[in-house]
C-alpha cells in the first residue's frame, strides 16, 4: 500500500508540491529566490528526485549531472518530455579528464539503492574499489561558462566537492 502511495505522489505535480509543503524534508528547497527563467545546476542528480522539486515548485531550468549509469537511466526516463531539464552522464570535475567511478559494496545486489554512494574517491568506506567503471567527465569550468549567470549550484558527489568547490569559487571572481 505505501508502494502504490509513493508512485502516486511521483507522477502527479499537485500532489508532489502538497508533499513538498508538508514533509520537512524538503523545508530547504522552500522559499527560494527562483523563478521560471532561473538557472539551477544539479551536479550528482541521482535519479532526479531534487532536480523534480526545483522544476515543480519553481519551473526552473535545470541542467543535472549524474555519472552513475543505472541512476543516469531513471533521471533520463523522469525528464524524458520536459525540456526545462537538460540530463548529462557525466561526472563533474575540476579538469573534465576521464575518472573511474567507484561503485557501493552492495551495488550488484541493487545497483539503484546503491547509487547514491557512487563516487570518485576509492578510499571511501562503504565503496568497493575493484568494482568501478572509466566514466566521462566535464570540468566545472565548462558547465559555469555556458551560462551568463547561475541561480543555484547544488552538489551532491559523495566527498568529491571539496575538489571543485575551489574552481567554483575562483570561476565566479573572474
């Protein structure tokens, strides 16, 4: 039954934005300066799930980067018919060379569950660092410099921010 509730909530606006007002987990995304001709940056997208919460409550434009390949399908699917979202299989990175991608120690089992720990870093605990894949990556630079002026960055890449955060900071004082 809370199966069925979920998927309800996933596929129809209304009910995610009242899902949005009431569930504290989303009480960050409430009140932002962000509007429909808003630019929004989702670096580690995941299946989606933010990038959906910028473009139903504020109809954003959102470009959304996610390296893992099983989560990058499910982002794809989500975004499909809306061109507000624009999804890139790519890592972000400081210089846009090639990674390997470290995958969870249980990825085999459920390679969606585990997604989200996907990372770049293979000293990480909950990482196997003989399951990873050679990935294609975009440098941080080129994703700041398609655009005359960025709303929102949001970063979730497991540890890995604190590798471009520096380039970002340095981007935007030029």
């Amino acid at each position: 039954m809370i199966n069925i509730i979920k998927n309800f909530f996933k596929k129809f606006r209304f009910f995610r934005l009242i899902n949005y007002k009431i569930n504290n987990n989303y009480k960050n995304f409430r009140n932002l300066k962000l509007n429909k001709e808003s630019v929004v940056i989702d670096i580690g997208a995941n299946i989606g799930l933010v990038s959906q919460v910028f473009v139903d409550i504020y109809n954003c434009n959102v470009e959304a980067y996610e390296p893992n390949e099983f989560a990058f399908k499910k982002l794809k699917k989500r975004f499909l018919h809306n061109k507000k979202v624009k999804c890139f299989n790519l890592a972000v990175t400081e210089h846009g060379l090639k990674k390997r991608i470290f995958f969870h120690k249980k990825s085999k089992i459920n390679p969606i569950k585990y997604s989200t720990a996907t990372s770049l870093l293979p000293k990480k605990e909950n990482i196997n660092n003989k399951n990873f894949h050679l990935i294609k990556t975009s440098s941080i630079r080129s994703i700041m410099s398609k655009f005359k002026y960025i709303d929102l960055i949001k970063i979730d890449i497991e540890g890995y921010e604190y590798k471009i955060l520096p380039y970002i900071i340095k981007i935007r004082k030029i």
